[in-house]
C-alpha cells in the first residue's frame, strides 16, 4: 500500500476496504452487492440505521439532533445553509479563516445579508482569528465556522460561544479526529471523503429546531425538513457510499472512538511536526503553531524548486499526495484518522533523509 497522504478523498482503513471487498459480489447471501439492492428493502434501511446510530453514539450527539446522509458534497451545505436559515432582514455571520471558509460565504452572499466577523485574511490564513469575544450582527441568523482549514492547515482549538445564535461548523476535514461537545453547536456538516468514507455522501448533524419549517420557496431537496421528515431515504440515496461509512465507524469503534483516535492523531502529528521544528529552518510550518491542524500538516521549504523536489523524490518512494494545494504551494502532508502511524514514521524518516541530501 502507498504511504497516502492525499487531502480528499482520502486514505480508508485497509481492513475496510478489506471487507468491503469480501462482501462486494454477495452482500450478507443476498446472490447481490449492496448498490444492486433496493434502498426500501430491509437490508440497507439496515446499513441507513447503523451508519446514522454509530455516528450517534461515537460522536455522542444528543437526542435533539437529526442525523441526515446527503448528497452533492459540502460545497451543497454551502447555498443550503443560508437557503434554509437567512430570512429577509437576518444576516448569515462567518469567520474568514480560509479557503473553505471563503467558499462557503460567497455562496451565502448569493442568498442575503452576509457578515465577516474576524478574520485572519492578513496573515495569510495562516491561524485562527481570535474569536474568544466575537460581536455578532444584533439579527445573525447564525454563525457558520470552518472547524479545520484543509488547504492550510489550521484547526480551531476551542469554538466560539455564539450564544442564542446557532452555531453552524464545516467540519468536513476533521470530524471525528477528537471529541466535541455537539450540543454547542446548531448544525455540523460534513463530506464523507476524509475521515467518514468514499465520496458521495455528505453528513448533517442539524439540531431538531432548526430541521423544520425550511422556506417553501426552495427545491424540496434542498430542505433539511424533508430529508429529517423521510429518514434521509426521500430519494435513492448513496447507498454504497453510506454502506462504507457504517464500515469505517465500526472500525473507528473497534479502534477505541473517538478520544482514543484524538491521541492517536496527536502521536502521528507530534512526530511529524517535531520534524518539521526540529530541522533548523530547512522545514518551515505554515500555520501558526496555536493554530495547527492534527489532519493537514502544511510546510514549506527555502524554494519553489526545492518543494518540487520533495515531492517528486517522495513519489518515487512510494509517498502520495505530499505537493501542498495549487492555490498556496508548499507541502501538505495529511493525516485523517486512517493514516497509519507507519505512514508517519516514514515520512519523518525520509524528510530526515531529504534534508541530508539537499540542506
Ligand atoms: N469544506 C472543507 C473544509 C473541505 O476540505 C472540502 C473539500 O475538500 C469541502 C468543504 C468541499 O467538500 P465537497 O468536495 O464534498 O463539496
């Protein structure tokens, strides 16, 4: 197996996939696979339960909470965020902590009022504002947050108190990597493909409240009331995608949860960013070390020439996705919970051996 360090999609559990593939012709004797089969037959609505109860009880969402499997990605939650929440005279509030963050308040700019309420677009995104005493617009709507900057690494360490505002979290590239108290926020959401599953489908964790009475003037699919009202079974669903997700939980659950991956995610990224601090200025990390991300370790090295190098030399040992994303440069190297702590020693290993060549 390749030493996968690729941003999304994203390494999966080999036992997984392991046994996706034991069970890929003939799904439990049923003489088919499971994406053959219909998504109204006992055996998905099965697979549909389980994957939605492990989520509960990994993640430890309260009963107030609806857990909904999507599809069209998280670049969907985007426009259907301030669809279903902005009303005439509210106003959609958001952090500014990077790309994704950008991504998805343009899209709400599309739909209403919009607000920037802290930013670290000065520094390049390169931390996380302070956001420890946000002032909320006197009408927000809500407060969406970028849980974790996947393209430059930064991570929230705590979340801000929004008070009374619902507080709406894209936590497409963390979810899971450690515990949170989910009863602080009004919605999460996530893209399957880093730490959930394949592609495909997308998660909503979308407090009971705020999954009813969606503005009728948008497209039945868009509203979260109609995917909590139909068990997220309104139309075909992702089927195989979701199957794979109650998968990967049930390994995540065998692997201990949730709080025993955040360690294990600690040691991986520990190793890696000692390597990074300890290298006398040949590795220079890209996020602010009270910002840093335990899924995407950004890097970079004295030249555009000599980060080329690094990922090409990397390649050629069997390394996987290490080039930084085209929009910043540098060197990402990311760690979703189905990274191997293998995987991690051997890039230390060869970041070590790197330098030798060519510091
Ligand atoms: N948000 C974050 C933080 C992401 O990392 C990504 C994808 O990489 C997205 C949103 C977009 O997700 P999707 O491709 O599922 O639309």
């Amino acid at each position: 197996r390749a030493f996968n360090f690729n941003a999304g999609p994203a390494a999966l559990p080999l036992e997984v996939l392991q046994q996706a593939q034991e069970q890929f012709v003939d799904y439990h004797g049923a003489g088919m696979s499971i994406m053959e089969m219909s998504h109204r037959g006992a055996l998905y609505e099965q697979v549909n339960n389980e994957a939605q109860s492990l989520l509960r009880e990994l993640f430890n969402i309260p009963n107030n909470y609806k857990v909904l499997l999507l599809q069209g990605g998280a670049s969907t939650q985007f426009a259907s965020i301030p669809m279903n929440f902005l009303r005439p005279g509210t106003t959609g509030a958001y952090v500014a902590t990077g790309s994704w963050a950008e991504k998805a308040y343009k899209e709400a700019k599309l739909f209403g009022e919009t607000a920037i309420v802290a930013s670290s677009e000065a520094d390049k995104f390169n931390r996380i504002p302070d956001v420890s005493s946000l002032v909320l617009p006197e009408n927000a709507a809500y407060l969406h947050v970028t849980s974790n900057e996947t393209i430059e690494g930064t991570q929230y360490q705590s979340y801000p108190d929004s008070g009374n505002v619902p507080l709406i979290a894209d936590m497409s590239s963390d979810i899971l990597c450690r515990p949170v108290d989910v009863s602080k926020f009004g919605m999460i959401y996530a893209g399957a493909q880093k730490n959930l599953g394949p592609s495909g489908v997308t998660i909503v964790i979308l407090r009971e409240d705020l999954a009813q009475d969606s503005p009728k003037t948008i497209p039945t699919m868009l509203r979260y009331d109609t995917h909590a009202k139909n068990d997220s079974l309104y139309n075909t669903p992702p089927s195989f995608s979701v199957y794979m997700v109650s998968l990967v939980l049930k390994w995540l659950k065998e692997k201990g949860g949730v709080a025993a991956m955040e360690q294990y995610n600690r040691d991986k990224t520990n190793l890696i960013y000692n390597a990074i601090d300890n290298s006398g200025g040949f590795y220079r990390g890209f996020a602010q070390p009270e910002s840093r991300s335990i899924m995407n370790l950004t890097f970079r090295l004295q030249s555009e020439e000599l980060e080329k190098l690094f990922a090409k030399e990397s390649e050629a040992e069997g390394f996987v996705g290490l080039k930084g994303h085209r929009s910043v440069g540098g060197l990402r190297a990311s760690t979703y919970n189905a990274v191997p702590l293998e995987s991690c020693q051997a890039l230390v290993q060869f970041m070590a051996e790197f330098q030798k060549r060519h510091g």
